[in-house]
C-alpha cells in the first residue's frame, strides 16, 4: 500500500476549467474523488471512488465518505466546488476531519451573513440588505441611494450580478438576480440590494493556518460592460506592489467569517475611499486564477489545500516571479456558434500559451446576457505567461488575434 496520505476530493468537476487542481493533489497525495456519474478524465489521477446521486443529498454523501473510509484511512477531505461547499464541510466534520468549519463556511457563502460579520468586525464593505421581494428590494435601494447592486445572497461566479443606476431599472435587476438564483441554486433564495462600490475590482488569493492569513497574489479582473459584472479576464503577477495594500483588508475579511483553515479568494474594490470588501469565498478562484498563482509564483493552492486538510502547514514560500494575462472568449453575439478555432501550429511555435480551452462545441447555442448566463455565453478560455506583466498581456493579445470565434443567426435574442 502507498504511503502517501489519503486525501478524498468531493466534486471535482470538469478537466477544462479544474483539471489542474485534481492533478497537482494527486501529483502529492493519494486521492479518492465523489461524483455523481461515473469517472472519466478523473481517472489517471485516483484511486478510488464513489457515486452519490446528488452531492447535496446529506445521507448519501456521508454513506459515499464512509465507504472509502472504510477501504483506507481518510486524511482529509477538500473541494473547490462553490456550490458543494457547505456539505462537505459537514462531511468533513462527520469523519472526524474537519479543518474549517461548518458554520464559517456558511458565513462566506451567504453573503448577507458576509456582510454582518465584516460589520461587527470593522472590515471595510458595502451597504447590503436582504430582499424577500420586489417591494423590499425597492425599499432597500431607496435607503441606500441609486445606483445599486441587485444579487443573489449565495451564488457565485458573478451570476445574477447586475447593476440597477434608476429606480425604473430595478424590476428588471430584481428578476435577473432572481433568475440567477433559480438557474444555479444557492444555500438560500435571498436577493441582496448593495451600495454600488466604483474602482477597479482586484480578488486577493488567502491561505488560512490555524487562524493566521497570508495573501500570497492578487489578481487584477476585467470586467465586461455595465450593468452586468462579467469577468472576462485576468492579469497576475508575482511582483505586483498592490498585494502589500490589500493584504491587511483581505486577511481581516477572513478573520471576520471565522475561517481557521482553508484556501480564500477575497473580492475587493479599489474606492476612492480605500480598498473595500466585496465577497469572502472559501475556495480557490475559478477562471485559472489557481493555475495562474503557481505559474506565476510557484505556489499550488490545490496543494496547499491538501496539505491544510490533512493538519500540515503550507510552504508559502514563492518559487517563480513570473506574469500571467488571461482571457476569457465570448461570442460578439447571441446564435448559432459557426466557428471557434485557433491558427494551427501557434500554441506550440509560442511556447507561452496555455489552451485555448474550449467550453462550447461548433453547432452549439450561444445566448449573451442579460438573457442568458455564464454558462450559455462562454465559448473558452486561454492564458499567457511571461516574465513581466507587459509582456503576458502583449502575448495575450497577439495571441487572441489568432482565434476566431464567429456565430451566425446573430440577429435574434
């Protein structure tokens, strides 16, 4: 038998968008995965599994962590699922290996209950009330004043995130985040009415050791057109002055929601009054941001994961100071996708291209929003590397000039 720990990862997801992650913990660890179908691209990377019908099912997935249990002793348990991750705090908890806790979990994925704990604690955000309706989320942004955020309470990913500038647009934002609530699910069905909070928006990517926060990059995002918050790329480098800055802001937002252990990725907004708190989330950021922190410093936040599940403390110490620009591919409009593809041969005559990896297949449906989401408007994404931040994003621009994406029917919703 190995005699490398056994570390369980629950939902794992898909190989394009978190493929790196399962294999930079099997690349340390022994792993089992849960799924709710059978494994595929997994399976190079496990040692065991089990299939539960729905990762929310509470029996079910206890009964899925015993049996493994049973086969080899269960070191620890860790998922980069923003949905799933409340239930597998309690399934951690239930095998006697919890290392962040249930209820600080649910303090970062319910937004509101974010909000109270960065105010009792002084953290620098947004005023936020909760909106059971129509009516109250009226009321709301008429207390905190136009513009506002309309969004869910407990969905990630920007979904459902919109900006309302006028009491007449706030019907329609209402619906939109509601509708992201009804698509993507959530720990609870509450609409948030939010303070507009201007600058440059910025995520801060945490680890937490018994307590102690260390920000070890941050991650500059670009946004698509307002009212909506879509992100639609990424710069990271190792060397940024801004970490210095945010740092302090982000660690106290993790103090706030009662995280001991764990990988975060904090949002922020640069203010003309200051950096201030977006959102708390217990996982790693999506979108590559993990993979863009070890290619530009050398650190695995999987890894790292890992290693905090199992009691171990992380080596945060940086190997690389590298750049990374990443972009994600939309379709300039709603219809059929007729065509995404990259010129042959330049990934590999570039060397410093990471994908494209593509999320929609040609024949495939596009739908932008507001009418459609995340996931019926991203045809895929890449990312470039290089020593310095200039170079990525000029790499990253000369490499999207070598993919076409092209729909047709363009001219319907």
């Amino acid at each position: 038998m190995s005699l490398r720990p056994f570390v369980l990862v629950v939902a794992p997801g898909d190989d394009i968008y978190r493929g790196y992650c399962l294999r930079q913990v099997a690349d340390a660890y022994d792993v089992a995965v849960i799924t709710t179908g059978p494994i595929t691209w997994e399976g190079p990377h496990v040692v065991d599994h089990e299939i539960v019908s729905d990762i929310e099912d509470e029996a079910g997935l206890f009964a899925a962590g015993e049996a493994l249990a049973e086969r080899r002793p269960i070191a620890g348990v860790v998922t980069w699922a923003e949905a799933h991750l409340t239930a597998v705090a309690r399934l951690a908890e239930h095998l006697g290996l919890a290392t962040t806790s249930v209820e600080s979990v649910r303090t970062c994925r319910d937004k509101a209950a974010s909000r109270a704990a960065f105010a009792a604690h002084g953290v620098p955000s947004a005023r936020s009330t909760a909106a059971n309706s129509l009516d109250e989320a009226l009321s709301a942004a008429s207390a905190i004043g136009y513009p506002v955020v309309v969004k869910p309470a407990s969905v990630g990913g920007s979904i459902g995130v919109i900006k309302a500038e006028t009491q007449e647009d706030l019907a329609d934002a209402y619906a939109f985040a509601t509708r992201g609530v009804q698509l993507h699910g959530g720990d609870n069905t509450v609409v948030l009415v939010e303070e507009y909070l201007s600058g440059e928006e910025v995520s801060v990517e945490c680890v937490t050791y018994q307590g102690v926060t260390t920000a070890v990059a941050v991650t500059r995002k670009e946004l698509g057109a307002e009212p909506l918050f879509e992100e639609i790329g990424h710069t990271l480098t190792a060397s940024d002055p801004l970490l210095e800055t945010v740092a302090p802001i982000a660690s106290a937002a993790v103090k706030a929601t009662g995280t001991m252990n764990g990988i975060q990725h904090v949002e922020l907004r640069l203010t003309p009054s200051g950096p201030r708190v977006i959102e708390v989330n217990a996982r790693i950021g999506g979108d590559w941001i993990g993979w863009a922190v070890w290619r530009a410093t050398g650190l695995s936040l999987p890894r790292i994961a890992a290693d905090l599940a199992v009691g171990w403390a992380p080596d945060l110490t940086p190997a690389r100071h590298q750049a990374v620009a990443i972009k994600v591919l939309y379709a300039p409009a709603s219809g059929t996708l007729a065509e995404r593809a990259i010129v042959g041969g330049f990934t590999g005559a570039a060397g410093w291209v990471h994908g494209p990896a593509w999320l929609m297949e040609e024949g495939d449906e596009v739908l932008l929003p507001p009418a459609g989401d995340l996931d019926s408007a991203r045809i895929g994404l890449f990312a470039t590397h290089a020593d310095t931040l200039e170079l990525a994003v000029a790499r990253r621009t000369v490499t999207a000039n070598h993919i076409a994406v092209t729909v047709t029917d363009s001219g319907r919703e």
